[in-house]
C-alpha cells in the first residue's frame, strides 16, 4: 500500500486530496514587479477601509526564517490594538482582523528571498499585494486610507528596467531583468515567419531575402516598442549576429535606439538562451556602474566648486539631519557606528548630548542605515555604488536641496 498511494488511478487520488491540509489561499511573492503593479498598489483605495502596510526584512538561512516570523508577530502585535478598538466600525475592524491573519499566515507558510517583503493588504476590499524587494529596508507597519510604498519606490528606483532581446533574421526572443530577476518575455511577434528559412536559403534571390529581414527586423522592433509601453523599461541590450546587429538596431524607432546600452555578438552557440541572459546582465551592470561613476563624478566635481554637495560621512550626517539630501551615494558595503537623537532626528558618528535639542543621543550599530532611512522618508533617493565607483575612503557623498548650515561646533572634525 505504501507505494501504491502514488499510483494516478482516481481512488489514490482522491485518497491524497483527503490527507492535504487545507492550505490558505497561496499568494506568490512579486520579485520583478511590473510598471503597472507598482502603479496599482499606488492608487489602492479600499472603500473607507484601511490599508495595512507591512515591510519585513528577510534575511537568509534558519535563523533568518524565525527572525522574519518573530518580526513579523511583533509588527501585527502593534496594530492589534487598532483592530480591537470598539469605537472603529465593525466593517474596519473586522478588515484589519482579516489582514492580520492573512499577513501572518504568508509569512507562516512562504520561503522568501533575502531581501525585504512589502505586503500591502485591505482583507475587506479583497487588496492583498506581496512584493519582493532585492534589499534590507527597516521593519514598519502603517495602518492608512493608501499605502505607504514610499520604502518600496526608493529600493525600486535605485534599479533600471531593462529588456534584452535576441534576434535574428528569422526569431526574436526577450528577457526582463529587473531587480536581479531574469523574467522571460517569450518570443516576438514577427518571428519565425514560415517559408523565411526557404528564402533565404535561395542565393539567386538574395534581394528578396534582404526584404524579408528588413520586414522581421521591423516588425521586432513595433513589438519591442509596444513591450517598452507596456513594461516601462528603461534600457535596451541587443544580441545577435555581429553582420546582422547593426541593421536591426538601424529598424529600432529613434527613443529606443537611444535606450541600447550594449550589443552582444552571438554565434549559433550563444544563441542559446543562457548565454545570451549572461551577457545581458553583464552589459546591464557595466552600464550601471558607469552610470553611478558618472553620478558620483558630478557631485564630487560640484562640491570642489563649492556647489550644493556634502563629501564625507559626517557631512552626509549632517545633511540628512537638516533634511537636505537629494540624492545620496553610498558605498556598498560601507557601514559605520555611530549616533542618533530620536528627538530631533539628528545623526552623527560620535556625541554624547544631541547639539540640536541637549538631550542624550542614541548609539546606533550602523548610522549608514538610519541615514538611508532618513533620506528615504524624506523623499530623496539612495544609491548603492560598486567599490569603484569613485566614492574611494570617502564612502559617502550627496547631493543636497540647498546649501548646508554650518554644523554645529565640534561635530565635523575637519
Ligand atoms: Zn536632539
């Protein structure tokens, strides 16, 4: 009987259906959100009813796995309150009740990537978003009339969009890389017209075997201009045939070709999907790390000529204290003790008294981090850049709103 359980005939099978648990309702966690997605849950409006926003920090492994879940019980523990109180209508009550239990048991049941899980749930208006966010951003719960995506567009905004797509004269096959994720967008319309291989097979009509790879290569590109729409990408990776390259990108509408950040040339090997998904992701972080070599030049450049710019942790500090930061860049893997006074949101890397408000400051294991949540609830945007990309000892740099304040005494060792 043992291993006859597995046999497919209908008595087994229904035998198995017996012995499963119930399973809630399976939600798949969005690692590579679209455009759209990223749009709706921006708009969610719930009927009256509120909107629970729930960031977890996952980190890998065991522990991580009863980090999350103890995290996670005790960002439902502080709402709890709020779906018990008498004085709410029964409806908003019973919704938060819903969303509690929901979030609990995505948590209690799913495995996740490292990373951090934004959940975004109404129970009552049937709203229950999960995404995956490929970076560590602080554990928080709001309970609103929208949700707070805010943390989310910060980690999003900091990764481009980007479409890679094969091609030859006869197919045409595209990738979505986004967040570190390799989505497959399938095949191209235009491809793989019948009687094409025919044709061109046929040396003696070469002319028409030019025209019909003029047509496939022009159909590909209407189709990736109808995928940009519809995705939102931000760049372009183009593979294929060295000879044949340069006149399918000549087929590409103007504001994509400006959007090709790289070509790969494939041989009938490379052709293969793996290969090429390699050479895509590559091109894509060359073109990221170049992009934030780039960044980071101008704002050093601008702060040499004296312009709206902060070099330096403790400038950086001090920046994100007066809420002056625009756009911070942050070394990678840079981390640093440091302080914080929770009264007047000032951070420093070294003070025993908050210079602002008097009171004791707050040690902090890694300030960076309270940084980078700072600039993100004030609407700036964060980059994480490569060892290389110019940062060097300085490991952080900004660029600001307006001219910094001169901070206060003894604070910027200089
Ligand atoms: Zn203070």
């Amino acid at each position: 009987m043992r291993s006859s359980s597995h046999d497919t005939g209908p008595a087994s099978v229904s035998a198995d259906a017996r012995r499963r648990r119930p399973v809630a309702a399976q939600v798949d966690v969005d690692y590579s959100p679209s455009l759209q997605t990223i749009r709706r849950i921006e708009e969610l409006r719930a009927d009256g009813l509120p909107i629970v926003s729930a960031y977890v920090p996952v980190v890998p492994g065991g522990e991580g796995r009863k980090l999350l879940r103890s995290e996670t019980d005790s960002l439902l523990h502080q709402i709890r309150p709020i779906a018990n109180d008498r004085e709410l209508d029964h409806a908003v009550r019973l919704s938060l009740r819903g969303d509690i239990d929901r979030i609990g048991e995505l948590v209690e049941n799913g495995s996740f990537k490292a990373g951090t899980l934004a959940i975004f749930s109404a129970s009552g208006a049937g709203i229950f978003e999960a995404i995956g966010l490929p970076r560590a951003v602080r554990e928080r719960i709001t309970v609103d009339a929208t949700a707070a995506i805010r943390p989310m567009t910060a980690v999003l905004d900091e990764y481009h969009r980007c479409c890679a797509v094969l091609v030859d004269r006869e197919t045409a096959f595209a990738w979505e890389l986004y967040l570190g994720e390799v989505l497959e967008a399938g095949a191209l319309p235009g491809a793989g017209r019948r009687g094409l291989g025919h044709a061109v097979n046929e040396r003696r009509n070469d002319h028409r075997a030019e025209e019909l790879e003029k047509r496939h290569f022009r159909e590909v590109a209407t189709a990736l201009d109808e995928l940009f729409r519809m995705r939102g990408y931000d760049v372009l990776v183009v593979g294929g045939h060295e000879d044949e390259l340069p006149r399918f990108v000549a087929q590409l509408s103007r504001p994509l070709r400006e959007r090709v950040v790289g070509t790969f040339p494939a041989d009938d090997d490379s052709m293969k999907a793996v290969a090429a998904r390699g050479h895509a992701e590559a091109i894509l972080h060359d073109f990221e790390l170049s992009e934030h070599r780039r960044m980071v030049a101008e704002v050093l450049a601008s702060a040499a000529a004296g312009g709206q710019a902060a070099v330096g942790l403790e400038p950086c500090l001090w920046a994100g204290s007066v809420r002056a930061v625009q756009a911070l860049f942050v070394d990678e893997g840079a981390s640093s003790p440091g302080v914080v006074c929770d009264e007047s949101r000032w951070f420093a890397l070294s003070a025993e008294v908050c210079p602002v408000c008097g009171r004791e400051t707050r040690r902090v294991p890694d300030v960076i981090n309270d940084l980078i949540e700072a600039v993100i609830e004030d609407g700036g945007s964060i980059h994480h850049v490569d060892g290389d990309a110019g940062l060097g000892e300085r490991l952080a740099a900004a660029s600001l709103h307006f001219e910094l304040p001169p901070a206060p005494e003894g604070t910027i060792g200089t």
